[in-house]
C-alpha cells in the first residue's frame, strides 16, 4: 500500500467503539543510526547470486526494515522498484547506499520487464523487487515475475517483512485460525454490493484494504450486507505514530468514520458468519421459478405491481457469486405460471 500523510485523530469519545493509539518510539532521523550500529552484522548476511528476491518494506516505521533487507538494499546487483523515489528515500532514512542498477516496475511496465530481469537473473544477477510498503505481490508489482521465473526455472525466494494485512488482522481481536484476504473493495458501488453478497455466508474472518475517500460509502454497503452486529476492526496508520485500531459491530464504526473521518491508510478486518448466519444466506439462493412464485405472492399480499415484485424478490435473494437474477427471465417465469 502506498504510504500518505497521516493526521493527529482525536480519540474515541464513544465508549461502544474501542479505540487505540500507539505512541511514536523512535523517529526516522534515528534510523541512520541503527543502521550504522549494526552494519557488521548486515555485511555478513549471505546475498543470494542468480536469485529473485522479494523484500518486504516498511509500512510505516522505518525501524521495521530487517537488517536483510538492508544488506539486500546496499548489495543487490539489481533493484527493481515500484517507485524509484520513495526507494531513494528509504534508503536515505536507512543510512543505506544502493550500489546496484535501479530499475522501475510498477503496474504498468511488471509484464514487460520481467523477462529482461530474469535474462539478468540467469547470468547470476542478484535481483530485488521491493514495493513503496508491504510485501511485493500484496496488491503491488511482483506477481509477473515471480510466474515467469517459475516458468523459466528460476529461483525466487522472500525477505519477509511487515505486512498491512497481518498486523491488521493481529490487533483486531477477531478469529486469526482462519481467514480470507479480499484486496482493495470494488471502487464502484454495484460492484461493492456484489462482492460483498459473495462474502455474506463466509465462515472466515475477511480483510480489506480501503482508502479515505471511499471508506463512508464502502462502511453503508458493509452495513447493508452484513448488519449492524458483525464485529469488525477499523485500522489506520499501521505502525505510524498516529496508529489507530477502531473496534466494534459494524453500525458502530460506520458511525465513528461519520463522526471522525480516519486518514492514511486503512485496512478493514470483518468477522466470519455465524453458523446460522452462513446457513441463512446459502438458503437464500432461488431458482428462476421459484423466485417467480415469490414475486407473484409478494405481489399479492403487498399490492404492487409485479414489476416492483420482481426488483424486490430479485434484490433479496442474490446468487451464490452475489450477482442477481435476469429481471426477465424471472417476468418470463410469471406469465408462463400465469396462463
């Protein structure tokens, strides 16, 4: 995830939401020097020759790089970046000299230049992938590559590191035994609502990545397809200063991000179905006909036209992949019950 400019948050003054707040331990002027006090021990570590190296970054403190991705950082023969400034910038606050040939590979290029890389790589070449923040492949650049290295039968191994996603998932007090990692929600609201359909008889606690901007929206349509009660954690600035873990049932967070909008960064942890919740959305799923029976009765005891039925019955009962039923194929349904 890419870092922004974080904010001081006031705390929580509602006493259903929990809030918490992580004070700053050291600041990244002091990183230089930490990197310094153990440069010994990081011009030790083994550099892998002829190897792919994913390395995950900081998410936000910079005290959380390991000495291997500094070793890596400084000897690595090639660094492949997702952005190549905030590269340059992590290694100043590191204290870290990039000797090797900088390279970008972002979204828009991974396909192209994988390949050039792995002819690299095939010579004996050292080649790191590093993101702006978190591991390569989470919702950053790297995936291309490490799937034409395996198709070339090149080595590719990890320098792990900080991870939005678990350090999420590890304050939010929600079950970590089983879980599903969703990505970013849908930016479109149709689409949102569909996705979220899919998830509603999900056992499993589900993660997602948001942003700002579209964290009020995304909070009303969690709303509407998992109810007020679910428990969920809402976290912002992860390992910043201003870190922040909201918690509660979801009609309770919704209302804090109403009453104080969160910055940065945001990941949103939702717990699984109930067993009964799972059961009641699996037994939802209807065929054509017998959602046309259902809108010819609603019809009936509602006083609607059987059009409004139809959208009613329709957009309470979606399909398993949380898409709805053919509006006219339900209509054809009816006329054939009906004659």
């Amino acid at each position: 995830m890419q870092s922004e400019t974080s904010e001081t948050m006031n705390p929580d003054d509602q006493a259903s939401v929990e809030a918490q707040s992580a004070p700053a331990t050291q600041t990244a002027s002091d990183a230089p020097s930490a990197a310094a006090a153990s440069a010994s021990a990081q011009r030790t570590l083994t550099i892998p020759r002829g190897t792919v190296v994913l390395a995950a970054t900081p998410i936000g403190n910079t005290l959380d790089a390991s000495a291997r991705l500094v070793a890596l950082m400084e000897q690595a023969d090639i660094v492949a970046a997702e952005d190549t400034r905030r590269l340059y910038d992590l290694a100043r606050r590191l204290g870290v000299h990039v000797n090797g040939r900088v390279v970008a590979f972002h979204d828009h290029n991974e396909r192209s230049k994988s390949d050039g890389l792995l002819d690299e790589v095939e010579t004996g070449a050292c080649v790191l992938v590093v993101s702006d923040a978190g591991m390569p492949t989470i919702n950053d650049p790297g995936l291309s590559i490490v799937r034409r290295a395996i198709e070339r039968g090149l080595p590719v191994t990890c320098a792990p590191g900080p991870s939005a996603v678990l350090d999420a998932l590890a304050l939010s007090g929600l079950p970590t035994d089983r879980f599903c990692y969703e990505g970013f929600l849908p930016r479109k609201h149709s689409e949102r609502v569909q996705r979220l359909r899919a998830l509603q008889s999900e056992r499993r606690t589900i993660v997602f990545y948001e942003t700002p901007h579209r964290i009020a929206d995304s909070m009303d349509d969690l709303l509407s397809a998992f109810g007020p009660d679910r428990p969920m954690a809402l976290a912002r600035e992860l390992t910043k200063d201003f870190e922040e873990i909201r918690r509660g049932g979801i009609g309770k967070i919704r209302q804090s991000v109403i009453d104080e909008p969160p910055r940065g960064e945001i990941v949103l942890v939702i717990g699984g179905a109930s067993e009964d919740e799972a059961r009641e959305a699996s037994s939802s799923v209807l065929s054509v006909d017998e959602l046309a029976v259902l809108a010819i009765d609603r019809a009936l005891e509602d006083g609607l036209r059987i059009k409004d039925a139809i959208a009613e019955v329709i957009e309470e009962h979606p399909m398993p992949d949380g898409s709805l039923a053919n509006r006219k194929q339900v209509y054809n349904a009816v006329l054939k019950i009906k004659q």
